[in-house]
C-alpha cells in the first residue's frame, strides 16, 4: 500500500491541502498528524496515533448510496480497532476551516 499512499499524498484534493497546511508540522495544539495512513486494509486522510483519531474528508463520491455503504463498513472496522472517525465535507475545510480545525481540537481531549 505504500506506494498507493505515496500517490494518494501527491494527488491530494484542495480541501486536504487545505487541511494539512493547517495540522502539519504540530501546528494543531502540538499534535503530531499523518496523512495518507494505513489502518488495516483501509486508508485514512489524516492520523493522530496519539489520540487514536482518524480525520476524513468527503467529497462528491461520497454522498452516493455506494460511496455510503462504503464509508460505513470503512467507519465500522476503524471503530472496531479502536480508531475514531471524524468526517468533514470538502467544502466545510474550505469556507470555515476554523470551525473545523475546533471541532478536531474536541476530539484531542
């Protein structure tokens, strides 16, 4: 999966670039974040191992019934290892990213 997520991270959509200027480098509260991680079998936008936190963002594909289903089953394994998901839509990192960036800062406590 490596090489997957190395070309995942060179592709990535604006609201992810958006998003990681954001939380990089410790920027977020100290918290260390990766983007592109692996969790079993799935790949998950961003990462805080600290907190167990995965950070999702959704586009388009997403709000199909498949892109639904998909998600669910993702969210339940994630869950299932002990890993919390927090979803934001594209557009919320792009227009309110402080709302957003205080609403990750909810789930670091």
């Amino acid at each position: 999966m490596k090489p997957f997520r190395r070309k995942l991270r060179k592709r990535m959509t604006p609201a992810e670039v958006a998003l990681w200027v954001m939380i990089r480098n410790r920027q977020l509260d100290g918290e260390r974040f990766l983007r592109q991680f692996s969790i079993g079998h799935y790949i998950v936008d961003f990462y805080c191992a600290r907190y167990k936190l995965a950070i999702e963002l959704d586009g388009a594909g997403h709000f199909t019934a498949k892109g639904k289903a998909y998600d669910a089953v993702r969210t339940e394994y994630l869950n299932s290892v002990g890993v919390r998901v927090v979803r934001f839509e594209n557009y919320e990192v792009l227009l309110y990213p402080m709302q957003v960036l205080d609403e990750i800062r909810k789930h670091l406590k």
